[in-house]
C-alpha cells in the first residue's frame, strides 16, 4: 500500500511537472525575441541568426582596447551598458592619443529595428557600423585588415572564432557579423513605459507622467514616434544658423538637408546626457528650454519648431516625468550583456 501511495506521488509529480514551462537553456538567454509592440526588424537575422558564442565573441570584441592603434580605446569606452549604451563621461567622442572627436557618441540600443545609422545616416547596414570607429583617425584610428591581423595573431580569438563560425581564419566579415550578434541583442524594452502599454507588472503612470504623456504625444511624437522613440527621420532642430557640421547634407549632397541630422530614440533618455549630435545640452531641463525659447531660425529649420514648443515650467517637468517612465534599468543591468 505504501509503494502505490509513492507510485501515485511520482506520477502526479510528473503531471505537475508537465505543466510547468520548460527551463530557459543557455542558448535560449541568447535567441533573439521579438517585443509584441515593435515593429519587425531591419537586419535579416536569418542571415547571420543569434548564438551565444557569437554574442560572446561580439562582447569580447567590443570590450577590447587592442582593437585600436594604439590599444587604448574599445568600443565601450563610449558606449557604457549603466547609460544605455551611451557616453556618460564625455560631450564629444574621445579617442586614440588623446583625440577629440566632432560629435557625442549616441546609445547604440534597438539598433536591430533601425536601417540607417550615424547623426548623418551615413551607413545603411548595421553590420558596417564598427568600421566608422575602428578606422576613424579621432576614435579607434586602426584599419580592417591591421584589426583583422591582430585577432588571427592572438592566442585566443581563432578558437572563439571557430566556436562562433566554424572556422579559426578570422576575416573582416565575420568580425563585422561578430559584433551585429551582440548589438542586435541589445533590446530596450522593458521601462515602466512598456509595462503600462503592455498591461505588465500592473504598471500604471502617475498623474503627472500621465499628463507628461497627454503633452509629449501632442507636442513631441511627430519626430520621436513610439514605440521606438524615433521616426529615424532627419531635422534641422534650430541649433545654429550656419553649421560647420553639415550633418545630412554631407552625406545626401542636398543643399536642403543642411544643419539636418538623424532624430534619436529618446529610450532611456533620462540616462543618456549629454544631448544633441554635438552634446551641447547638458540636462533635459536645458534641452526642453531650447524647444521653448531658444530656436534659431535657419533655411531648414523642421517647420513644427518655427515657433518653438512653448510649454510651461510645470509642462516641461511633466514631459521630463513621462521621459523617465522609458528608462529601462533591467536593461541596464542585464548580465549577458558584460
């Protein structure tokens, strides 16, 4: 009678069991997932599909100082996983031999949605993102093939090469595709924002992040369109009135995209200062004051700020108090990601 009771035991142990969804694997916390309010996503994932060696082999890359010239400067030098991704230290990119560079170093999060990159759009392929700050004479100062040399010479990156691609003989391709495992996993998508949009975690905002919204959707959204923040458009937002830095035009040779540069995702915003392609803008305060009394007008000027954004100071607090709502510090503390 007592080994039926136990048989009986077993067998509802296992019915439990059953029922129960099935344990997350190691691979499984590398696969991509799709967040149900995004759009699909811009980089043909099948082409170079998620694993975790070559996550692991984009973050050691990524983390590596020997990739540049003189073996100082790695990609998280400006791109720190506690600010999204973005430089907390420095309002223009700094570089090999103590080189300054032109514009702030933006985060890099949600880049796997997006199909152009850079302030001025200046590449169209995620994969070829790395080269502009490896061969940059004021960020990495390196070149492809010195890189490349670098890691098949090393003792350890042929294998990580080989676990990753099946192969030791490293090649430029496989390194650019290296670093797109990693940067593609980099999803932003977990900010009390989303928890409220998607009915989690019984998330709701407050009244002033509520009206923060009703004020952001009326005055902002245009340009930073939810659910990425962004409508990876281009616009002259009433900095200058000439512009040593064309932006867009450099790259479009339109004479009206002069002064234009691309529209950041404000994900994480609260973390990411300082603001502006050229970080001029130290606070969100001082950023919201420009859209409200300090546009310069300009030929290219975004016609939405030819009377700037004339808001209240309890307004403007109130679109900061909603800002904060799309910081996502599960993100930020995500520990496949280091």
């Amino acid at each position: 009678m007592r080994n039926a009771s136990v048989l009986l035991c077993l067998i509802a142990i296992f019915i439990l069991g059953c029922g129960q969804d099935e344990p997350v694997t190691p691979q499984d916390l590398f696969a991509f997932n799709q967040p149900e309010h995004f759009p699909p996503p811009a980089y043909d994932l099948e082409n170079d599909p998620i694993t975790r060696a070559g996550v692991e082999l984009g973050i050691k890359l990524f983390n590596d100082p020997r990739l540049s010239a003189d073996r100082s400067v790695a990609c998280s030098n400006c791109h720190a996983q506690a600010v999204a991704f973005a430089d907390p230290q420095h309002r223009l990119s700094q570089g090999v031999n103590d080189a300054t560079g032109t514009r702030n170093a933006p985060q890099i999060t949600n880049l796997v949605f997006m199909s152009e990159f850079f302030w001025d759009g200046g590449v169209s392929h995620l994969d070829f993102v790395p080269i502009n700050a490896l061969e940059s004479p004021v960020e990495m100062g390196n070149t492809l093939a010195e890189a490349v040399d670098f890691l098949q010479s090393d003792s350890d990156y042929p294998a990580l090469f080989r676990a990753a691609f099946g192969t030791d003989t490293i090649t430029s391709g496989l390194m650019l595709k290296a670093f797109s495992q990693f940067t593609n996993l980099l999803v932003s998508d977990r900010s009390k924002y989303d928890d409220v949009v998607l009915g989690r975690n019984n998330a709701s905002f407050t009244a002033d992040e509520l009206a923060g919204k009703q004020l952001f959707d009326q005055h902002c959204s245009s340009c930073h369109t939810p659910p990425l923040f962004t409508s990876q458009g281009y616009a002259n937002n009433g900095l200058d009135s000439t512009f040593t830095d064309e932006g867009r035009a450099a790259i479009s040779g339109n004479p009206l995209d002069l002064g234009k540069f691309r529209i950041p995702s404000l994900r994480n915003v609260a973390r990411t200062a300082p603001y502006m392609h050229d970080g001029r803008m130290a606070t969100l305060p001082a950023t919201l004051q420009h859209y409200n009394d300090g546009i310069i007008q300009s030929p290219t000027l975004a016609p939405e700020l030819q009377s700037g954004i004339p808001l209240t100071p309890t307004e403007q607090e109130q679109i900061i108090d909603f800002l904060n709502t799309l910081t996502d510090w599960e993100f930020m503390s995500d520990e496949r990601f280091n």
